[in-house]
C-alpha cells in the first residue's frame, strides 16, 4: 500500500497521507516516500509547481509521529528516524514548488511541524493544531521550536508549546498559525491561482521571503535585490509585459 494517494491536476498535485485508521500517524515507510516525493517534485522536471498536502478522512491532518512504531524503536533509532524528519522537511521547505497543508483534521506534534515547513496553511473548521510533545516527556524535534516563533512570534509559540495546548482552527488563524479556515477546494483553488503565475518568479518570491525574513532589513533587501534581478533575463518577464500591452492573460513556459 502507498503511504501517500497522489492526484495530478494538471500543474499541481493532491498528496494526501493515507493512514486514518491510525490518523495518519507519520512511520519511518511514510516519511521515507515523502521524501521520495518531495525530491520528485525538486528535481530538473519542474512540471509540478504546487502540492496541496491533507490526510485521508475526515478526522485527522496527521496525529504527529506514529507513537505505536515509536515505541518499537531504540534510541538510536528514534535520533535517526528524527534526523530523516527534519531533512524531508527542510527540503521540502528549500523547494521551489510550493506546498499548501490542507490542515483537514487534527494537527498534534510533527503533523503541525509537517505544516509549518509548507508556504501556506488552510485548516478546515473543525481541525485543531497544536505541538503536543511537552505532554509526552520530548519537545518537538522536526522544527516546531524553530519554525512556530519564526510564525507567530516568541511569546505565543512558548504559550503553546510549554503548555502543549491544542488550538481550535479560530484560533489558529487568529494566531497567524494558518492563514485562512476553508475547504479542500479552496486549497487547491490558491495552488491553482499560484500555478497561473510565473514559475520562476513564484519560486524565487518564496525563497526570499525564506532567506530574508530573519535577516536585518538591509540584508533582507539585498536577497530581494538579488531574486529579482534573476527575473531580469527571464522570457516569462518579457512574455508577463506583452500580454499586458496586448490586454490578454500571459502564457507563461518557466523560462
Ligand atoms: N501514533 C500512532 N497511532 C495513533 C496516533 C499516533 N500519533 N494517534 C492516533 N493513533 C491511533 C490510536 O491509537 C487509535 O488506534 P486504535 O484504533 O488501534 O486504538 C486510532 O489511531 C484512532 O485514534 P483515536 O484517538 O480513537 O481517534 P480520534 O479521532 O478520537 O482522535 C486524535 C484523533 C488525533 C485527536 C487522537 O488520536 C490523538 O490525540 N492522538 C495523539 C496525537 C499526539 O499526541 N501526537 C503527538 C505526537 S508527538
């Protein structure tokens, strides 16, 4: 069985995590075809450019890491198994195609840290996050303590990570944890939008938000100096004036 059910509409893709009977618990088989996958999407075919990532059924985005494989596992295998988390979610965050979670359901431990490595977050009303890891003796280990401050700031992400509370999807958004409450559809109507945009300047626009957003204001302005002058020689920047001179949508190739 797949750990992962992939849908391709056209420019992006569906990956949902199929696992509910176990609330799509993370294993160590469903990191390792993320990965697979993820480096699937990153590599010289760039003809993915968004994913929407959600969890099968209705009741869970991701239950965090599989605590049933969990305690299977010796030491060394939980260090390796947290090393493999990290890199898969660092790549994916690195990637020029752009990862929407449709938050569908429950959010604990590393299924928020799975969200907050993706550029965008949509949670279903009745969905709840939270990093959870407190209440089980760990901290979070696949980037919650580093990306949850970088999100919604220092003071609200020791709230809810010293107290391992969970949050309602109101909240969330209040919170600035996800952007937006919505539906399926309306997840995979931004990665649709964004798809319509110019490839190379979609991708270089994410990595200098990345790259900028814990800098100084000067060496933040210097890394958006530098992405756009990539756009400079583009043919997708040639192509995006001519179809405003000709009063038509742009057709964009990614070159
Ligand atoms: N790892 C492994 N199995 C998990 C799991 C996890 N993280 N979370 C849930 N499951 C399993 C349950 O053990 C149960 O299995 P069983 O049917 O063999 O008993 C099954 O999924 C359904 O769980 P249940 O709690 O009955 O479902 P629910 O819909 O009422 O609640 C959650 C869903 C996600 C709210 C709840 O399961 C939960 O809180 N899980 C723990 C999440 C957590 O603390 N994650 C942090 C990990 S660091």
């Amino acid at each position: 069985m797949s750990e992962f059910m992939i849908e391709s509409h056209g420019p992006f893709e569906t990956w949902t995590i199929n696992g509910e009977a176990k609330r799509n618990a993370l294993s160590r088989a469903m990191v390792t075809e993320l990965a697979a996958n993820v480096a699937r999407v990153s590599g010289a075919d760039r003809s993915v450019r968004a994913v929407v990532v959600r969890g099968a059924g209705t009741k869970a985005f991701c239950a965090g890491a599989d605590l049933k494989e969990r305690a299977t596992m010796t030491p060394d295998e939980v260090r390796a198994f947290l090393s493999l988390m990290r890199q898969t979610f660092r790549a994916l965050e690195l990637s020029d195609c752009v990862f929407i979670a449709f938050v569908n359901g429950a959010a604990f431990g590393g299924g928020t840290e799975l969200s907050l490595c993706c550029d965008v977050r949509v949670i279903s009303a009745e969905a709840e996050m939270g990093l959870t890891e407190v209440k089980l003796g760990i901290i979070p280990g696949a980037g919650g303590t580093q990306r949850l401050p970088r999100l919604v700031g220092k003071g609200v992400a020791k709230e809810l990570i010293l107290t391992g509370r969970r949050v309602a999807a109101d909240e969330a958004v209040r919170l600035g944890l996800a952007s937006r409450i919505g539906t399926q559809e309306d997840a995979q109507g931004l990665a649709k939008v964004i798809c319509q945009n110019a490839p190379i300047a979609v991708a270089l626009a994410k990595h200098a938000i990345d790259e900028g957003a814990h800098l100084d204001l000067d060496a933040a302005l210097s890394v958006e100096q530098q992405k756009y002058a990539q756009t400079i020689g583009t043919e997708d920047r040639i192509e995006g004036l001519k179809a405003f001179a000709e009063k038509r949508p742009p057709v964009y190739r990614g070159r």
